[in-house]
C-alpha cells in the first residue's frame, strides 16, 4: 500500500469510527446495549468509553501502516495528546447529531 493511500484509509477509518459510537444505540455497532434484559439507549459513559477504545484501535491500525511501510518513530506523550484531541474534533459531528440537534416529535 502506498504512503497517500494509507493516509486517507487511515483518516476515512478514524472518521467512521469515531462516529460509530454516536451513531448507533448497540455497543461498537454490534451488541446491542440492554439494561435489566430490556434494551436501552447507551448512556454517554458508555459512548465515550467506546470513543476511546476505538482511537486505539485506529492508533494500532495506524501503528501497522507505519510498520508496513518503513521505520516505527518513537512518539512521546505529546503526540497521543493531539492526536487524541484529533480524534475527538473527528467525533464532533455524531455528538452534535446525537445531543445537540432538536428533533420534532412525529
């Protein structure tokens, strides 16, 4: 795979997967979440949990482009801060569709 190509793969990922958790009322977009064996809304704990274990996994993903393509750098605590921070700019869009938009009751 070709450096450009795994950088718009790896963003395209990270765009999908931190929305994933918004988007959806089933725990990683594949169990449902249920609260005393009735099925239930997630609660926002539960989303950003699921923000979080999803950006490490993207972080791995891209890890194994990384390593795929030549040398792994060390990276210090600044670049997981940012690239945390990133990831939850990416997030942004499913928590203003999931909190913040007023819907009409039909």
């Amino acid at each position: 795979m070709k450096q450009t190509l795994a950088i718009y793969v790896l963003i395209l990922l990270a765009l999908v997967t931190a929305n994933l958790p918004f988007l959806s009322e089933r725990v990683f977009g594949a169990v449902a979440f249920r609260r005393d064996g009735a099925p239930a809304g997630k609660p926002f704990w539960l989303r950003l949990v699921e923000v979080l274990v999803l950006y490490l996994v993207v972080g791995g993903i891209g890890l194994g482009f990384e390593a795929s393509l030549g040398n792994v750098f060390p990276q210090g605590w600044q670049f997981y801060a940012i690239t945390l921070t990133l990831y939850l700019v990416l997030a942004y869009p499913g928590f203003v569709y999931r909190y913040l938009f007023k819907r009409t009751a039909r």
